[in-house]
C-alpha cells in the first residue's frame, strides 16, 4: 500500500483543543508541513502568544516559548539577533499583533528583522469569549459591539498586510484563507515563501491568514467558511502586497 | 580634607573640560576624586556646570550645597551661583563677560579676564584653560604639572592643540 | 569613568553581548555605551527599541537562545518593563535589568532618588516573584555588581535588577574593572536553539491546571529561600560600639557614611549598616546589630519603603526613627549630620 497522507513529523501526537470549523488546527499543520518539507524542524524556534492558540506549544514538535500578548515581534528580535542561525516565527492573532502588539510589529517590521510572522486574523477575540479585535468588520456584532461595530464610534478595521507592506524593511506580505481546499493550498506555498525569505536573510516575511471562527461568529462551520469568501474577503482582500523575490538590492 | 569646586558657564565654552581636567589630575595625585556634571533638560538652552570633589578620605556626596571654589565662565553662573559659596571661599570670575556686581562680603573675588588673555594669545577657544591655571594656583588643589600631565592624557597625539592650551593654563597659572 | 558607563564597560567584560534599549535621562550614557562597542560586531546585538517594552521582551528573547542579554532604564521606563520582568521571572530566564532611579511619581525630576525601592524589592510586575536586587553606592561598586549581576542572573536562572540612581550614573570615579569572564561562555543550559539531538522543548508560563502552577511557584520561591541563605550581602560601618545605627542603602548610605564621619568626630558613637542586595534583604544582619544597639536611623530618599523591612526585620526589637528626602532631592551630608546628632542627643545617648 503506497502511503500518500500521514501525519507531519513536527506535529504532534495530540488531539486539538480547537473548536470545529476552526481555521488554526489547519494553519498549525500547513506551519508544520512546511517545516518537515524544508527539514528545519532541527532549527525551528517558534512563539506562540496567549489566546486561543497559547496552547500551540502542545502540537509543535519544535521548541517552542511563550510569549507577552503582543510582543511577540520583540521577542523573536531578541531571538534572532542574540542567534542568527535559528528559524523564529511567530503566531499570532489579530488582537495581539493589530492591536495590543502595534508597534511591537511595525518596528520588527521596518527594522527588517529578519524573522517570519503568521498573522491570524479571524475578526475576533477568541479565547475571551468573543469580543471587538482590531479586525472585526463594520457592523459586526460582538460581545463589546453588541449593536454591531460602527466605525464612527470604534473605527474601521485595520489592514495590517496593507499597512505593513508600505515598509521598506519588509520583504513578503501575501493574504491567504483557509476555508477552501484551493486556498489551503495557496496557503501552504505562501508559509514556505515567507520561512525561504528568512532562510534567504532577505528581511521581515509576514502572512495572514483570514481564519474561520464558527463559535465566535455564531454559525456553523460551512456559513463560517463561506462568510470568509463572502464577507471577510471583501474588507480584507487576498493577495501578495509586497515580494522582494526579483529584487536584487533587498539587503 | 574635602574640597568642593564648582565650574559654571555657557555651553561650548568648555566648563565641563575643565572640570574633567581638574577631576583627572587630582586622581594622578592619588587623591579621592568624583566629578558630577549638570545633565538632562538642566543643560539644555545654553549653560553647563559641573562640581569637582577631591579628598584624602572617601567621598560621600557628589553633590556641592556649598562649595569652596565657584568658578562662573559667564554672567547668568555669576549671578546663580554667587549665594552658593561658602563662606571664606573663592569666586572666580571671567570679568571678560561677567559685569553683574558681586554683593557677598565673605569671600574672596578672583576676576580673571579668561576671554581677552586667551585673545592676546592667539588662540580664543582657550579662555577656559587660562581660567584653568588661574583656579589651579589659587586653590593649589592639584600641581600644575599634574594639570599639564592631564592636559596631554586627554588630548593625546594633537601636539598643537596641547602646545595652545599648555599655554594658556601657564598664562593664567602666572596671574597670580 | 562616569557610572552609566562603567556599568556598559563591567557588563561587557561579564560577558554580555545583548543590549536592548530605550533612551531615558539619567540612564542614556549606558544605552550609548553599548551602541559603541555591541552594534555591528560579529556575534553582539545592539537594538534602540521602540518602547521600553519591545526592549525587555528582546532581552527575554535573546535570554531564550542562552545570551546574557542587559536592558537599562530610569524609573518611568522600568514601569513599562515590568511585564517583561513579570514572565523572566516566570520564565526562570536570567536577565539584567538596571533602574538609574529618578524622582517620581509619574513624569517626576530626572534628579536621583530611591523611589523605586518597593517596585524592586516586591517584584514589581504581577504575579508571585522576587528579582534580585543590588544596591550599589559608587562607580567602583555599579562596576562590580554589574558582573555579580550576571553571575547572580545565571546560577539562580533569575532576572536581577541593579538599582542606581541619577547621579550614581552620571558621576565620574576612578574604577578598577575585575577579571573578564571568558571570551566563549558554555552555552547556557535550556537554552532554545532548535531541537537538535534531542526532544523539542517549551517555555511557557501559562498552565490551566492551578496545581501545576502552584508547584511552579512552590519552586520558585524555593528557590528564592536559597538566594536568602546564600548571596545576602551588607557593609557594615563601625557599628560594634555604637549606639546609633544609621540603615541606609546606594548613594544614601555613602552621604550618610560622610555624615558619620562627622557626628564620630565629634565623639558620638554612631554606626552604619547598608544593605547591598536589597533583596533578599540583610534582615539576619540587623537582627545581629540589634544585639548591641537599640537606636536606629533609617535614611532614604523617598518617603520610607526600606524602613518596612528594616522594621520587619527587627520584628518589635529596638527604636526607629526616619529621615526621608523625596523627589529628587540629595540632602547634603551635614543635613543628615544635624537629623542623626539632633536624634542622638533627644534619646539621651549622649
């Protein structure tokens, strides 16, 4: 029997903690997938932050630490510098890198750090119980919008790919989805670019991935994977905005 | 015996030089020594002062409520720290740019015209250094050859700029 | 050298190679310092942070990876990193951290003072910890209790804390640098650089299970009891006769020592005692010297945080009485002359 599908070698043996219809179970094993296919699970230092996925330290098969919420960008600069030859990433939500963790990103981010950022954005503060992120689209309702988010009163939600793309110290920015077999996919290539963007020093690598939330939005997960393309994708268009892949100065 | 000095001017005019200076040769004499300088928003707009302390025993404050020796490069330090000498001590003053009257009986007054002997010599940028002498034979804090020694530890291989201010340390050394 | 700098100059010869910092006044000759001699050099980091907080969660980084990592700050910066300090300690990630300490609260003066004592000395950030915090008094002494620092930070896996003052650091001294550590330092064990050869690891301070987290604080503070017995460090200062001992710590002991001075010769009889780790505080010390006096001064420039332990310490034994200078201000020693001859004379010791 040919084995075409097995579990990736620096996932764990472990059962999810992660709602049904949850987008991070998939990012989690795409990270891992492309961490066995560059064979860097050896090398691979990984930060996640606190919220939902503070427990991703029990399904990576890599050394892990934790870090403050929103600081993870300062962390893997510490990280990083102190030892060049690791492979940093960070995890991270939308509150924790949109909101609380700003600056912390932006100047990771203009510095050129040369680490990799998964940016999870799924609208919402999860692990709390489903409050207004940084991210939650206009007239969303959540446990602090209660009559829905209006940008007059909370502001619009913020893009950070756009923004971060302005930097020079960037090198890779693309959006990506995970609520369908083609954008998982898409997905998956977009993580092995930004990890080769490091490998290559070539600066601050960064992916988003819009990332289903079923129990916070209220649905089921088939309305929450399709409310991604429907509505999420509207405010939050994906794509690459920035890739220094051509460009032969970038250093 | 502990003495305080206390150096007072205009930024640029190389009050804290001297300080570090008379600071430097006090420690080649094997004397307890700290240097304080004035820092932060304090400095900024223009002036600069710095307190010397040199004593056979330990230190215990940086600090001068009250020191010894005042030196004022300028007429604002004239007019500040007049009230801060000690009774009896001695108040250098660059009578090249202090005018302001000194109204304390209690002390000694040194006017040294710092500015126009540094001019007379062909090199203006040393005012401070015939300030300098002037202090070093009036306090007899430290010896002069400690200062020249100094002088040449800190400006290094720039022979010229040691030979200018060599002399004008000398010059205001022989004031007196 | 000035003492900001002394401190960059015993901390690189200790053997850091990691800076991360923010500039703030009284502090910045230190953050320049490692500027000079850490940015662009192979195997050094130098990083001018955006805030005092990505500067503390870059030393925690550069701690993950095994670094001796170092941030400095004064007083309204430190406020910020105690996050930061919160998870190394959590962490049990070794770490310096220096606080030129400058009047407060809020915005305050950037002149020194000892207002931060409690902040130290109590953790500071959330949760259940203690740092290790040294108290020096002189330029020659931020010097050498900047590589005690490091040493400290390693063996006991802890952030220490070395709390100065504005003038501490902005004061020049002759100094005398001790023995460099070596050149390549055994690379710390736990340190996460990849899973290599061995199972992956963790860091992690978040535990659903409260009993799990009650271990970790059980061995924590087991921990903290060994640092008590082992590294509790003071200078005493003709105390055996005396009949007055003045409890004061960093630039406050050193005016108060010049006051001492005076008051002996005069023929009173009056002593010194100067904690230098503030914590773990010399409480077996004072107990010792409240054997043979009865009378203590405690002087410090804030309004009274040392005094608690001082008087926790002496658990009811002897009297004590308070001198404080808030905000930034540096009494003289013949201030503190006149308060410790006036309380002298008023207890009849005379």
């Amino acid at each position: 029997m040919k084995l075409i599908y097995s579990r990736p070698k620096s996932l764990k043996k472990a059962v999810f903690h992660y709602c049904p219809g949850c987008g991070h179970s998939v990012a989690h094993r795409l990270i891992c997938e492309v961490i066995d296919e560059m064979g860097l699970q050896e090398k691979t230092l990984g930060i996640p932050p606190p919220g939902c996925s503070v427990f991703a330290y029990n399904y990576f098969d890599v050394d892990m630490a934790e870090s403050a919420h929103g600081r993870g960008a300062a962390v893997a600069t510490g990280v990083k510098r102190a030892y060049p030859e690791i492979v940093v990433f960070t995890y991270q939500g939308d509150g924790d890198l949109a909101g609380i963790g700003t600056a912390e990103t932006i100047h990771a981010a203009n510095r050129g750090e040369n680490i990799t950022t998964i940016f999870i954005n799924n609208a919402v503060y999860g692990m709390t119980g489903g409050q207004m992120a940084p991210t939650t689209l206009c007239g969303m309702k959540t446990t602090t919008t209660p009559y829905g988010r209006d940008h007059l009163l909370e502001g619009h939600p913020i893009k950070m790919s756009e923004i971060l793309a302005l930097l020079e110290g960037v090198a890779y920015i693309e959006r990506v989805a995970v609520n369908s077999p083609s954008n998982i996919r898409k997905t998956k290539k977009a993580i092995a670019k930004a990890f080769q963007m490091q490998l290559d020093k070539r600066g601050f690598s960064m992916v988003e991935i819009l990332s289903p939330c079923p129990t916070n939005w209220k649905m089921s997960s088939v309305q929450a994977w399709k409310w991604v393309d429907e509505e999420m994708a509207k405010v939050f268009p994906l794509g690459v905005f920035k890739d220094v892949t051509e460009k032969k100065d970038a250093d | 015996m502990l003495i305080k000095t206390l150096i007072a001017g205009f930024g640029g005019q190389g009050v804290l030089s001297m300080g570090l200076n008379l600071a430097e040769a006090a420690m080649l004499e094997g004397k307890n020594v700290t240097y304080l300088p004035a820092y932060g928003a304090e400095v900024r707009g223009g002036t600069a002062n710095c307190t010397v302390a040199i004593s056979d025993d330990e230190i215990a404050s940086p600090v001068a409520s009250s020191p010894e020796f005042v030196v004022a490069m300028n007429q604002p330090s004239a007019v500040k720290f007049q009230h801060h000498i000690q009774s009896g001590g001695l108040f250098f003053l660059n009578s090249s740019l202090v005018e302001v009257e000194i109204l304390r009986g209690d002390i000694e007054i040194v006017r040294v015209a710092a500015n126009k002997i540094a001019e007379e010599l062909g090199s203006p940028k040393a005012a401070n250094m015939v300030m300098l002498g002037a202090l070093t034979r009036k306090s007899g804090l430290v010896e002069l050859a400690s200062m020249i020694e100094t002088l040449k530890r800190i400006m290094g291989a720039k022979k010229k700029l040691v030979d200018v201010n060599e002399k004008a340390l000398k010059t205001g050394y022989d004031l007196f | 050298m000035d003492g900001n700098s002394a401190i960059g100059e015993a901390a690189i010869r200790a053997g850091c190679r990691c800076y991360f910092g923010y500039p703030i006044t009284p502090q910045n000759e230190l953050t320049e310092y490692m500027a000079m001699h850490l940015s662009r050099k192979k195997g050094c980091a130098f990083v001018q942070a955006e805030s005092e907080l990505a500067a503390i969660n870059m030393v925690y980084g550069a701690s993950l990876v095994g670094a001796r990592a170092m941030t400095s700050s004064s007083s309204p910066g430190i406020s910020l990193k105690q996050e930061g300090i919160s998870y190394l300690a959590a962490c049990e990630l070794p770490a310096v951290i220096v606080n030129m300490q400058r009047g407060g609260p809020g915005l305050g003066s950037i002149s020194a003072a000892q207002s931060d004592y409690f902040q130290a000395t109590r953790g500071g950030g959330h949760g259940d910890y203690r740092t290790i915090v040294l108290g020096p008094s002189s330029v020659q002494e931020l010097a050498d209790l900047t590589m005690r620092a490091f040493e400290l930070a390693d063996k006991y896996k802890i952030p220490v804390i070395i709390l100065g003052d504005g003038v501490l650091g902005q004061m020049m001294e002759p100094v005398e640098f001790k023995k460099e550590a070596p050149a390549e330092l055994p690379i710390r064990e736990n340190s996460l650089r990849g899973a290599t050869g061995r199972p992956s690891k963790i860091v992690k301070t978040f535990t659903s299970n409260p009993s799990e987290l009650e271990e970790i604080n059980w061995s924590l503070f087991r921990r903290y009891t060994l640092i008590k017995k082992q590294e509790t460090t003071c200078e005493t200062f003709m105390v055996d006769d005396a009949r007055l001992v003045v409890i004061a710590f960093g630039i406050a002991a050193r005016i108060a020592k010049g006051a001492i001075k005076t008051a002996r010769a005069e023929g009173l009889k009056i002593g010194l005692l100067r904690p230098i780790t503030l914590w773990p505080f010399p409480e077996e010390q004072v107990k010792e010297v409240a054997k043979t006096t009865g009378q203590f001064l405690v002087f410090e420039m804030n309004m009274g945080q040392m005094i608690e332990d001082v008087q926790l310490a002496l658990a009811g034994q002897g009297e004590v009485a308070f001198y404080g200078r808030p905000g930034g201000v540096i009494p003289a020693p013949s201030e503190v002359a006149r308060v410790i001859t006036r309380l002298y004379y008023q207890k009849g010791l005379k």
